[in-house]
C-alpha cells in the first residue's frame, strides 16, 4: 500500500523548517506532493507548497514575511519557530492513478519528540556546528538524493526484474526513476581523511576511499545518496548513515561514504561549484 | 572439417604478435577471445556498450584480466578475460608423431586443455547479467568460427554463472561465463647426439693438446682460434 512519510522537519536559523518527506509507491508515474502547515495538529491547515513533482523536500521560509500591505494582521509576522510554539506538517500526495486514491502522512511536528528544553538544545548544538562548518572545518557539498519515486526509466527499465539495467543509462543514470537524482541541496559539512587504498584484485587494481562526513541532520540520507565535494568535484556514494542523537532525536549525521571512480555515471549530474550554501 | 581454407596452425589473435608470446600459450589464447568479444561490441553492432581501444572514448571495457592500465582501474561496466589451469594431456606415449631418419628431428604433439573464464563486472545486477549472455551466446553460436579460424580443437559450450556481488568503491555485480578450449600443441626436438659429435670434430680440429685446453681458451678469450 502506498504511503508518505515524513522524515525531516528541522528548524533553521533564522526562521525556516526543512520539511523532507519519503513516499513509497505502488504506481509508476509522477507524485504530485502538496504540503500543509498549522499551529496545532487538527489544523486549520495552510498550504505551503502545492502540486510539487519534482521535489523532494521543502523549506519553509515564509514565516516572517511582513504583513500585506494595508493590513494589520499580526499573526503574519509572529515567529512561528519560538520554544514555546509547535508547528505540525503534513504531506498529501496524489498518484498518477488520480486525486481518488490520494494518501496522506501523519501529522508531524517541527523537531518531534523533543521537548521545549532539549529542542533548545538541539537548535544551539545545531547552529554551533554550522557556524563551525561556516568558519572553520566545513566544505561546501551538494547533497544527490537519488529518486525513489517517480516515472520509471523509458530506457533500461525492466519490468520483470523491477530495476534498471544500466549503470550508464542517460535518462535514469542507473537508478531507474527518470533523472536519476533530486535537484542538489547545498550544505556545508565535515570531511574527514582518509587514503586511497589500492587493492590487489584479479581484473588488476582496484582503487577504494572511504571517508566520513558529518553533517547537520538533514537533508536526510540513506545508502545511495550522493555527496559531492564541490571544491574537489570528488563524488562519494553513501554507504552507511549513523546520527549522532539527542533523546533518540538525531542532532548530527555521520556518513560513512566511497569516493566513486571517474567513469561512474554520478559525474554526470550538474552541481554548481560555485554556490554558497544558503542553509544555516 | 574445417570451415575456413587456411586455418592457423597455432591458437593466436591476428597482426604480430610479441616473440615472448608464442602461439598457442595461454596468453595467446586469451588475447583470441578479447579480440572476439571486442567485434562483438563495435559501434555497428547497435548495442548500448561500445567498446574503443582508447577507453576514454568507449562505454564498456574489454581486457585480459592481465590489465594494469590506471585508466582502466575501477572502470564499469567491464569484462575480463582470464584463464585457469592449463593443462597438456597426453593422447600417445611420450607424445611422439614422428622422427626424421636422416638429421633425427622428432616430432610431437599434444592436446593442450585450458579453461577460460570471462568476467563481466558492472554497477547493476540486470546490467552485469545482460553483458553475460550476450557474450555467452555470441561465443557459443560462434564456437564453429572460433574453432575452425584460431585452429580450436574443441571448444565446449559456455557456462554462465549465477551474478554475484562485487563491491568495490561502490556495489558492483559480477557474472562469469566459463568454458574449456582444446587446441594442439606440437614441438621438435633436434638430437643432441651430432650437436656434440659436431664439437669434438671442432675440438680436433683446433690443433690445442687437449680439450681442456681448448675449452680454457674459449673461456678466456671468447675463441679459439686453431693451433697453427
């Protein structure tokens, strides 16, 4: 049965939520995404994005906004990320089947779990280990989330075997979702050192460099996932995810991850080595 | 029966060949099969993976499994070419066809066996799988070329394996496809017996008093010239 789940909301600094979400599908085809935001679980309901297809996440940055003109509404300028305020999501998806069998997340609040005491802490460990990333150790990286959902590859889908059956694919570049990878998010992290440890194999030498990351807790990554050092242009398969927690809350991310050959098709993906990263 | 007029008399890929690679060893052989596999993924034959000899330019890899090139290092999808135990059996009694009365040169010959083992490696298991049976099928319909142009003689049909992984510096699928080859392998002997009849007519010839004599010489100075 098809269903969404919501897998990040974390507060930002200033004042913005990164809402992620993970849908697992039981059609092929685009999921349009519309996502919703209240001030308390049983709504009322404001929609903070509507009709996304090609999104995997959302940040929500549009607390502050001043109000409209001519208008004295002050619930428009409230910071809606203070401890003492809860502010719930929840994600509505509608399949290519049509809004009939549309499905819904559960409700999920900005930092669940937490309470307002530890979510202060959550937010200053966070927000000290950006700075850090910022003025220290960090490197900027463009986080590939690889698409899980979607249309399936035109190419090299295979139905029968349910995957796609080339790495080299130009359509779905191996992942078997058109595209192959989400649009890239720019953050900053920290990259450990590690060798390049040349084996010995029967086919000849084969070159392996793992390394760990660490990073704030989102965008939420899973094996497969892509890290691209934009300095470097290096790009590291995801091989494993541990989080560093906070009453079972993940504060931080610790990726262990392989530096991938220069013949591998994630080469292929445009990052811009030149962006900033605007999170945090 | 041979399908083709002149077939080699040695397993070996066509063009020169370096002299430390003697037809019918089992790098010969192999670089029989490389070369085969290659025509098999050229540009013409409309299949995703071509393969070009600068592998910058290529989408597949095809090399002996002897390959130390860095270029090649890592890269997918790719097959490999290697041999396992190769064996020469002994069809007669010391392997004897032959013997020329008069200079005594002997012939002989043996059916040479050799497992060859091909290895297609790629990110995805339906990839790594595909590459297989295209190369299995494409050697087992040819086996009857192969045969009758690299002077096979037996060629048994290919084994393809299940898919394996293979991780490296990411998930890699490996399947093997496995079959033997039979090809003859002749040599000669030149009898010792007139080589050394041969220096003792040079030793008295030489005029010195003794062969010990003689050989010092050699010894010292390269030659020996004769005595007078």
């Amino acid at each position: 049965m098809a269903s969404v789940q919501i897998t990040r909301t974390t507060a930002l600094f200033p004042s913005s939520v990164f809402v992620q979400w993970d849908i697992s599908r039981d059609e092929a085809g685009e999921h349009t995404v519309d996502i919703f935001r209240s001030g308390s679980p049983t709504g009322p309901w404001q929609a903070v994005a509507i009709a996304l297809v090609d999104a995997y996440h959302v940040l929500d940055d549009k607390f502050n906004l001043p109000p409209p003109s001519g208008q004295n509404d002050l619930h428009v300028g409230l910071n809606l990320l203070t401890l003492s305020r809860d502010v719930y999501y929840y994600v509505l998806v509608s399949p290519p089947s049509g809004e009939a069998n549309r499905f819904q997340s559960a409700v999920v609040a900005v930092e669940p779990g937490l309470d307002a005491r530890t979510r202060l802490f959550k937010r200053k460990i966070l927000r000290d280990e950006a700075t850090a990333f910022r003025r220290l150790n960090g490197i900027p990286i463009a986080v590939l989330k690889r698409r899980r959902w979607g249309k399936v590859c035109r190419e090299c889908y295979d139905e029968v075997n349910r995957e796609a059956t080339r790495e080299h694919c130009p359509f779905c570049l191996g992942t078997a979702f058109e595209g192959g990878y989400w649009a890239p998010v720019y953050v900053r992290g920290r990259k450990s050192t590690a060798p390049v440890q040349t084996q010995l194999t029967a086919h000849g030498d084969s070159d392996a460099k793992v390394v760990t990351f660490t990073l704030l807790d989102y965008p939420n990554l899973v094996r497969k996932d892509v890290l691209v050092d934009l300095r470097r242009n290096d790009r590291y398969e995801v091989q494993m995810v541990y989080g560093t927690e906070l009453k079972g809350v993940t504060v931080h991310q610790s990726v262990t991850a392989s530096l991938l050959s220069r013949s591998s098709v994630e080469y292929s993906v445009l990052v811009d080595p030149n962006n900033i990263p605007s999170l945090y | 029966m041979s399908l083709t007029p002149d077939p080699k008399n040695q397993p070996a890929p066509d063009g020169n060949q370096p002299v430390t690679v003697r037809p019918g060893s089992s790098m010969a052989v192999i670089g029989v099969f490389l070369e085969v596999i290659r025509q098999r993924f050229t540009a013409e034959s409309g299949l995703p993976w071509v393969w070009h000899r600068d592998i910058k330019q290529g989408r597949i890899a095809i090399e002996s499994a002897f390959n130390e090139d860095k270029d090649h290092s890592n890269f997918r999808p790719a097959i490999f070419v290697d041999r396992d135990e190769l064996i020469v059996g002994r069809t007669v009694i010391g392997d004897a066809v032959g013997q020329n009365l008069q200079t005594g040169l002997k012939g002989f010959w043996a059916l040479s066996s050799v497992p060859i083992l091909i290895e297609c490696v790629a990110a995805k298991k339906g990839e790594s799988a595909t590459l297989a049976d295209l190369v299995g099928i494409f050697l087992h319909a040819s086996s009857d070329l192969i045969q009758s142009a690299f002077a096979f003689h037996d060629m048994t049909p290919p084994t393809v394996s299940r898919t394996q992984p293979y991780p490296r510096d990411k998930d890699q699928w490996v399947t093997s496809i496995s079959f033997n080859v039979q090809y003859d392998v002749r040599w000669t002997n030149t009898p010792t017996a007139p080589l050394l009849q041969q220096i003792i007519t040079e030793v008295m010839r030489s005029g010195y008093n003794s062969a010990t004599e003689y050989f010092e010489i050699i010894a010292l100075t390269g030659t020996a010239d004769p005595v007078g």
